[in-house]
C-alpha cells in the first residue's frame, strides 16, 4: 500500500511527477481549503509545501507523519525541538535558493548605492530637465568594504561577488571562522561592533533565533558610517525596523535595501515608504522561475528520500529517526 502525502502549497508539475510516481499524493492549499487540508493529514505520512506555521494543532491531526519537506532554505516556521520529539524528520532546500539570493543582496547593494528606484520614479515624473549634477548623486560601489553577517552559503555566495567582481574588502562576523572565504575571497573575520564600525555597506544574513532576534538595533546602527548602506535578505525580525526607519530619517546611515520586514506584507502605511533613501522588495530572495521550480524539485526529493529512510544533508533533525524508534518500540 502507497503512503501519503500532503501538499499543502501548489507545486510545479515536475515537483508533483516525482511524488505520484511512488505515493498517493492530495494537493489541498492550507488556506483556501483547509478542510481538506485537515481531512488529509489523517492518513498522511508526509507533507510539502512553505509558508505556513506547522503547528501543534496540525501535528497532533497527523498521527502517521513521518516527514515534513518544506520548500524553502528557512525553517522558522517549524517547532523543530517538536517535530523531533514527534520523531517527524525536518527537510529543507538550502542549496537551491544560494546563487539567487546572492544576486538579489548584490541588486539591493546597487539599486540602494546609485538611488536607482529613486531616480527612476524621478525621471518617471518628467523631473529629468538637464544633465545630472549633485542631486543624482549617489556613492561607489566597487573597491569599498562589504561587511557581511553571517558568512554561510549565501554570505560566501556575496563575498565571491564582492571580492572578484567589484574589488571590495570583505569582512565578516560569524560564530565560527569561515577559512575557505577567507582564503578564497580575502575576507577576514571581525568583531561585530568592528564591523559595523568599517563597513561601507552591511548585509545582514544570519537565520532568525533567539540569539538574532534585532540583532540590529539602536545601538548597532549608532556604530554605522553616516555614509554606510544597510542590506537585509535575512529575516525582518533580525533588525529592529522602529530603530532603522529612525536612523534612515536622521541621516545616521545613508540609505538601506530590505527584502525582508517584522510584518509581512509590509503594511501601505509603513514609515519606511515615505522613506526616499531606502529600497523596498517583497521578499523575492528566491523569488524566479527557475530557482522555484528547483527548490520544488529539491523539496520533493528530500520527501522521497527521507519517506524511503534516507537522510541526506537537507535533513534538518536527523535525530527525529532515533526518537520516532523509541516511540515506536514495544513496551517491555
């Protein structure tokens, strides 16, 4: 008998060719027909999908779940500790989402540094009357220091961009020194505080914790250049925004670019968009065809994969499988 599986999200039909192939697969979006979405948990032994809370009300409606794919490189929208004590293994597609979310940090660096989104609406306006002076202005990007936070895959992907396409310094603050950055693209570890105090624009790309909760505040923001450019592709809660829309108005940095906010959608009537010095993106980090039907293709692999007993690097909780044994190990 086929095991079961839940996508919750629509799923590309090369995505979806990979699971019919081998389970018995209902497609109910969890928010438009949650009914359905409820119902078919009942039987399922592993779900697909993004964006959506996965919670203990939807969990303790799935008694035979075995494994969770999410089609996304973020996870914190799972109670991992749970779904491990559950003995649910986590999947993620980290891999698939690098090389586009570095090319969106690097668009934001630009668009932020030469005012594009700016002049663009200026020029719309018919405001081009003659050739451009001061007013147009913008700052350089190449051969100045980039600081990164968070020097993982996406971070390592920015630094390559940096180093060997602009000529920039990089420097970086991270848990862990990261030695094959710095040896391959010269970028060298410091101290937050020294970070902040050097860069000429910072990205933020840490994961979403307790520990980065407004990682960036008030304080961090005081250490910036008057002259520095905020990048986030991060999480929206890793910057404290009420202290960034301040430092944006005041002219404490100079401009930022955000793909990423506290609330999402941004509300019409957020501060930062009466904000000229600042450039603002839905959260489109992994947002082209390409790299989401990939990322659904990974999604649906890691589902298979793990449903068949095998982890790979994308499994988040490996040691979900020793807890679903002694779950379901006979009592003496």
């Amino acid at each position: 008998m086929k095991k079961s599986v839940v996508a919750y999200r629509k799923l590309p039909a090369a995505a979806l060719r990979i699971l019919e192939a081998q389970y018995d697969v209902t497609c109910a979006d969890a928010d438009t027909q949650r009914d359905a979405f409820l119902a078919a948990l009942a039987n399922a032994h592993g779900t697909i999908g993004n964006k959506l809370k996965l919670t203990a009300e939807f969990l303790d409606a799935a008694p035979k779940l075995e494994v969770v794919s999410t089609v996304s490189a973020g996870y914190d929208d799972f109670d991992v500790a749970d779904l491990t004590r559950r003995g649910i293994v986590l999947c993620n597609t980290p891999d698939e989402v690098t090389e586009t979310t570095a090319d969106l940090m690097f668009a934001l660096i630009l668009a932020t540094a030469r005012r594009i989104a700016e002049l663009d609406a200026s020029t719309r306006r018919g405001e081009w009357q003659n050739s451009s002076g001061p007013a147009q202005f913008g700052v350089d990007v190449h051969h100045k220091t980039l600081g990164i936070i968070g020097l993982g895959r996406i971070g390592a992907a920015v630094a390559r961009r940096a180093a060997h396409g602009f000529g920039m310094n990089v420097l970086y603050a991270n848990r862990s020194r990261n030695v094959a950055a710095e040896e391959a693209f010269g970028a060298k570890w410091c101290p937050l505080p020294t970070l902040l105090a050097e860069a000429d624009f910072v990205c933020v790309l840490v994961p979403l914790s307790t520990a980065t909760e407004k990682l960036i505040g008030a304080a961090e923001l005081r250490l910036m250049k008057s002259s520095a450019i905020l990048v986030n592709c991060a999480r929206g809660q890793v910057v404290d925004e009420a202290a960034l829309t301040d430092a944006l108005r005041e002219g404490r940095i100079l401009g930022a670019g955000l793909d990423v906010f506290e609330r999402e959608p941004l509300p019409a009537d957020s501060p930062l968009c009466a904000l000229p010095n600042v450039v603002l993106v839905p959260h489109i980090g992994s947002a082209t065809a390409q790299t989401r039907e990939a990322m659904a293709r990974r999604a649906a692999q890691n589902l298979a994969e793990a449903l068949e007993g095998r982890l790979t690097a994308t499994c988040v909780n490996p040691s979900a499988v020793d807890a679903r044994t002694l779950l379901h190990t006979p009592g003496d």
